[in-house]
C-alpha cells in the first residue's frame, strides 16, 4: 500500500516552491522518498532520515501563551 502526506511549509530544491513536497512510504518494501507535485522532483529520504539529528529524550519544551 503507498502513503503519501504533504509536508507542510517544505520547498522543493528543485523548483523552489513551497507547499508542493510530499513523503511517500510504499508499506511493502518499506522504500520512502520526497516529491514535488509541481515540477517532478524526487529523492530517495530514508537514509536523510535515519541520518538527522534529533533532540534529546528527556529535553522538553513548554510554551505558554497567554491570551487577554
């Protein structure tokens, strides 16, 4: 089964536009990958993925707005 989600705010390396990049996950071969539904643009991000950093576990963030 192929999964694909839009990602919010990304921009195409390609194209330079924003708002057109979606993740894709094909659950049977477990491959995922970018494209741009603009221009075509495409690339294999599983290893990008795994290769980010990430915070810490135990940092947390509490942001607190207040309204009036």
């Amino acid at each position: 089964m192929l999964k694909k989600r839009f990602i919010a705010g990304a921009t195409c390396k390609q194209c330079q536009k924003q708002d057109v990049i979606r993740w894709c996950k094909d659950s049977e071969t477990d491959q995922e990958w970018i494209e741009c539904v603009s221009c075509g643009y495409h690339e294999n991000r599983a290893d990008a993925v795994m290769q980010a950093e990430h915070p810490q576990q135990n940092e947390s963030v509490v942001n607190i707005v207040r309204f009036k």
